[in-house]
C-alpha cells in the first residue's frame, strides 16, 4: 500500500476513513440480509492498547422464515474506527436484541438470551484489536 503523501498524517484522513467505513459497514450488512438499517448515536472510547475510538452504533432488522418460526429479530451492531501506530483498525460486529429468544424457543432450544451482555461482549472483542 502506499505510504500517504508528505505532510498528511492519517488523523487528516480520518474522516474519509470513517465516512468509508461507515459505508461499507452498512452495505455488508445489507448483504447479509439485513434490512431498515439505521444509523443512530456516535461514541468514543478507549481500546485495550489505550487509544480512542469512535464507535457508531446502528439498528436494524433481520427476516427469519422457517417452518417453525417466521418473524424478524431486532439488531443492534456496533463499528469502530481508530488509529493505531500510524495505521487505522476498523472492527464491528451484530446481535439481536429483540426476537431472538423467540426464535429459540420455537426451535425449543433452551438458553439465556441477554442483549446486554451481548453487547458488553462484542465491545470487549473490539477493544482488544490490536
């Protein structure tokens, strides 16, 4: 790849950086099947490596069509951007947080669904990209 051009440092791009992943996120997203994704509050916060991050958070829907269960689950999904030794890291992820128990259910699969712990959990594994 090539190195950015004299006298531009990656937090001048950053924006760029941010705006394009933020793009990407949701047309990954989209092509795995979700749909009314909505793009809903931005916060910071630090990595394991101590370096600050912005997370945008999104909602969205997932359609689930089975013979045993056919509704939508609600999603919530969480992208980080940051800069680290020069370079940018870029990690996201999804869970659902309403319906999913529902599902199981139907399934008759028993086990503690807990969107908040889902979240803590997939925000623990973004912090600690290196």
């Amino acid at each position: 790849r090539p190195p950015l051009a004299p006298g531009v440092g990656p937090a001048m791009i950053r924006p760029t950086v941010t705006t394009e992943a933020r793009r990407t996120f949701v047309a990954d997203l989209e092509d795995r099947g979700f749909h009314s994704i909505d793009r809903r509050r931005t916060e910071r916060m630090r990595t394991d490596g101590g370096d600050r991050a912005r997370l945008t958070n999104y909602t969205a829907r997932y359609v689930v069509e089975s013979s045993v269960y056919d509704s939508e689950l609600a999603i919530e999904a969480w992208l980080a951007v940051w800069i680290r030794d020069g370079a940018f890291r870029i990690a996201g992820g999804a869970y659902p947080t309403r319906g999913f128990d529902d599902l199981l259910a139907a399934l008759d699969i028993e086990q503690e669904v807990d969107p908040t712990a889902d979240r803590e959990e997939l925000l623990e594994l973004v912090q600690a990209v290196e």
